[in-house]
C-alpha cells in the first residue's frame, strides 16, 4: 500500500510539473532564434505569432505562420497559416534548449503558387543555396546563449485543410484553386526520397489525389526534384474549375488515373482519361457518349514543351490514334497533332457530333456504316484549325428525303424521293476554326438518286453556303432536258444545317444549258460537213 501511495504522490508531481512548467519557461524567447533558423533555411522571410508550450504532447505551438513570397513573383505571402504546430523533443529541450523537430503541422494554410511567363515558379528556389538572401529592417535576433540550431531532418510534415491557388504573375487566366488540401511528407530530409501524399478538391465539384515519393530535393530548384507517383483525378469540371480556359471552348467532367514520373529533368505521364459531356469547339454542345483516352505523354521541364507519344481514343467500339506535340507560345499553348480513324463504326460515333458542332438536319439519324477520318490539328488552344478528309461509307440518313428536297427545284420536280437517304459514300475534304468550316470536293453516292458534288462552308452559326450539282441515276432525268446537263445539275444549299433549303442554280443552269446547245450545235455541224465532203461524186 505504501508503495502505491509512493506511485501515485509521484505521478502528481509530474503531472503539476508538467503543467506548471510552461508558465515557468518563456518559450517566446525562442521565438527569434526559430524565425532566424527558418527564414535562413528557406531564404523567405518566416514570422510566427505566440508561441505556446505544451510538455504533455510535446509540442511548441504558434498562432500563425508566414513565410514571404520571392519578391520578383509579389509582395504578398506565399503562405500564411493560422496555426503551426511543432513537435519536439522534451528532454534535449529542458536540459540544453536545444529543439529537435520531430514532426510539423501547418492549420488551414493559404498558399499561392506564381508561374512567370517565362516559365519559373515562386516555389522553384525555395530553401535554395542560390536564392536571394530575404530581406528585413531588423537584423536576426540571437537566441539564448548556448542554444543551438533545429534539426531540420523532421519524422513528419503536414499540412491540413489548406487552399492552394494556382495561377501566373502576368494576363487574365483564371487561377486554379484547390481546397480542402492535404499533405503528408514522412521522414523529411533533403538527401533522401521521402513517402508523400496529396489530396484535394476543386471548389466547383472533382478531387486530385497523389501518393507516390519524392526527393532527394535539388540545391538549387525543388522543381527538379525526382518523383514517383500515382494520380488519381475525378469528376473534374474543366472549365468551372479553372483547369481549362473557357475561351477554348473545351468542357466537360474528366477523370484521370495514371502515374507520373520525374527525373527532375522530364516527366513521364502515363494513364487513362475518361470524360464525359465533352465539348471540342467553341459553340459545341455536350456529347452524349463516353470518350476513353489512353495516353502515353512526356514532358521537358527547361523547354515547357512536350509529345503525346501515344494517344488511342475510345468511343464505344469506335477507335482512333492521336499524336502530336505541345510548347508555350506567349500565355497560351501552341499544339500540333493528327487524328486518324479508319473504319469506325457510325452509330458509336454519332453521339459525338454536337461536341463537334455538327446537326443533322431536324428529325434525321444517322444508322449503320462506317466513317474514316484523317485530319491535323494546328494552331493555339483559342484558335485551332483543323484540316483533312472525312468519308462515310454505307450509311442511312433516316429521317431525311433528299429526293423530295430536289424535287423543289423546278428542273428537278419529277423526283420521287422517300423517308430516308441512303447513302453509299460520302467523301469530303474539310478545313475548320473558328471562322467556320470549309468543305471542299464533296461527293455523295446515293444509289436512289444518283451523285452529287460540290463545296461551301458553314457558318460557327451553322449557316449554309453551298454551290452543288447532281448526276442522276438513268432513268431519273426528266425527259424535257433531254441529253443536256451532261455535267450535272446545279443547285445551292443554304439555310442551315438543321433546316437546309435547296434552291435552283439559274445562272449556273443557263450556262450548262448554253454550252450543251452550242456542244450540239457544233457535232451536228461537223456532221453536216463531213457527210458532204465524204460524198462520194456521180
């Protein structure tokens, strides 16, 4: 019993020591000194508030953090945070004030992350040997005597529930933000690769999260340092959430998962995007089919600039290759890149056209066939244009009567059409970017019909501007033209793709007309004479 009594008299006196002992030690005398040690060790100025002691938990406590921006990036903080909380080793503290870091904590911090047209990052030279010396009007106050530095080699790094904001020093691109932020870095120290992880939300809706390792950290330039990890991206809103310019007219809901490697010179991004309610160009409305993309891209740090080395697009059962290569250019992207397709199965790919800006006519379908695509991609992400041939190959418009709409042209109104148009092939060369889109050398084989060819635009607006003309199938060509418009009959398309009207070509038709007569006049001539000259004489 005595015993126990001894035990527990001296249990309360460590725990009246532990907490008596934080009003005897004025842990703010060290306050100096650790401004000192970390505005030396990440060459920003670095204030904290009160400091706080706690020996139960082993920890010295501040009320705010703030570590100063690179001047050249801005004035205002690169972070500051409401509380910092650092953990300690109790004994080497009491006997020699010495303070060991056993792990750090940083509450609700605001960190704003500055990219410089050309291309450096605020956080690139931090705790760098080369960075600038920060300034101040107060020279570093010296801590207690016989007190030593911190041990910067710290078994944990946290930051909870931060925002970060991404955006660029120069122009109006719209920062990305992320919220919610989360980071974990384990065994820190600059010699040696560190077990990391990162989680984050978009404030629009959509989370990142990245665990992989990180380190050694370069002497010169974090953004160098090696990395290993994977990423994990989902329900990310392009445009709300600031990953995507509006002005590009791209949009939708992305997922990403993949990996990322860094050789702190080029990084390697592997992985599979998959979105949905994709928008491709400016006016585009959302696609009503899945796109899966699985992609292979390699980035070079120093240039900015970097290759798509392998791209497959899945849509459905639909497949096309995509390649191509990326660099800045001023605040923008500069991309070059080719699609091709062959053989993709129509109904898989029809969910596809308002992404593109494409409407059928109102009511119409297309069912069954296949499209092939070859086509290059040029130009800055807010003006792409895009250039080469499409083809479809036995199709059906349903809902659409071509003969009945060539019918209202006077030459043309013995036509008798029907509910659909079917299609043998249609092939086109097409030109397309933000002033519209060009077609050239059309030509349709519709077997009830006969062929058509021609060329025109169509309007961002979806205006039509067609100059055509059509052959038709024998027995189709009403008699009162006779062997005339050997060439075709011309005809315009205009109105607009969801409501196109066919109006006759007069002047055109009067001059194919002229031209047969005269065609005729000149072989009945030329009969003539020769049946009089090879008349053989009595």
């Amino acid at each position: 019993m005595k015993l126990l009594k001894v035990v527990g008299i001296i249990v309360i006196l460590v725990l009246v020591a532990a907490v008596a002992l934080p009003f005897l030690i004025d842990v703010n005398q060290f306050r100096p000194k650790l401004e000192s040690e970390l505005t030396t060790a990440l060459g920003r100025q670095v204030s904290v508030g009160n400091l706080k002691l706690s020996l139960l938990s082993g920890s010295v406590a501040a009320d705010d953090l703030s570590i100063a921006d690179d001047p050249a990036f801005s004035k205002t903080p690169f972070l500051q945070a409401k509380s910092l909380n650092v953990g300690v080793e109790l004994m080497p503290f009491i006997t020699s004030r010495k303070i060991n870091v056993t792990g750090i904590t940083i509450d609700q911090p605001q960190i704003m992350l500055l990219q410089m047209p050309t291309g450096e990052w605020n956080y690139a030279k931090l705790g760098s040997k080369t960075a600038a010396p920060p300034t101040s009007n107060a020279a570093p106050a010296a801590g207690p005597a016989g007190s030593s530095g911190i041990d910067l080699s710290v078994k944990l790094i946290k930051i909870n529930d931060g925002r970060l904001t991404i955006g660029k020093t120069s122009g109006h691109t719209k920062p990305t933000v992320l919220d919610k932020v989360n980071i974990e870095l384990k065994d820190y120290s600059p010699s040696s690769v560190m077990p990391f992880s990162l989680t984050a939300e978009f404030p629009a809706g959509g989370t990142i999260k990245l665990d992989g390792k990180a380190g050694p950290i370069p002497a010169d330039n974090i953004e160098q340092m090696p990395l290993n990890a994977t990423l994990t991206l989902a329900h990310l809103e392009l445009v709300s959430s600031g990953a995507i310019n509006a002005a590009y007219g791209i949009d939708g809901l992305v997922g990403i998962d993949g990996s990322v490697d860094s050789n702190g010179k080029q990084i390697d991004v592997t992985g599979k995007i998959r979105a949905e309610k994709l928008k491709l160009v400016k006016g585009g409305s959302p696609a009503a089919k899945t796109v899966e993309f699985d992609f292979v891209m390699q980035h070079d740090l120093g240039a900015r600039a970097g290759s798509l080395v392998k791209g497959q697009v899945h849509i459905g059962a639909a497949e096309a290759s995509l390649s191509g290569t990326y660099k800045p250019e001023g605040e923008t992207i500069a991309v070059k890149a080719n699609l091709s397709g062959p053989n993709m199965a129509i109904p898989e790919l029809e969910g596809m056209l308002p992404a593109l800006n494409i409407v059928l006519p109102a009511g119409s379908k297309l069912e069954g066939g296949t499209a092939s695509a070859k086509l290059s991609v040029e130009g800055t992400l807010e003006n792409l244009e895009s250039s080469g041939s499409l083809g479809l190959s036995n199709t059906k418009l349903t809902g659409f009567d071509l003969g009945k709409k060539l019918s209202t042209i006077e030459k043309l109104a013995g036509i008798k059409g029907g509910p659909n148009t079917e299609i043998q092939t249609l092939s086109l060369n097409v030109k397309n970017n933000n002033q519209g889109t060009t077609i050239s050398d059309l030509q349709l084989v519709a077997p009830d019909i006969g062929d058509l060819g021609g060329s025109g635009t169509v309007s961002p607006d979806r205006a039509l501007d067609f100059k055509m003309h059509v052959s038709l199938k024998a027995g189709l060509l009403p008699a009162a033209l006779g062997a005339r418009t050997r060439a075709g009959i011309p005809f315009f398309i205009r109105g607009t793709s969801a409501d196109p009207k066919f109006e006759p070509d007069l002047k055109g038709l009067a001059a194919g007309e002229i031209k047969d007569l005269k065609s005729e006049g000149i072989k009945a001539a030329t009969g003539i004479l020769g049946g009089f000259l090879g008349k053989k004489k009595n």
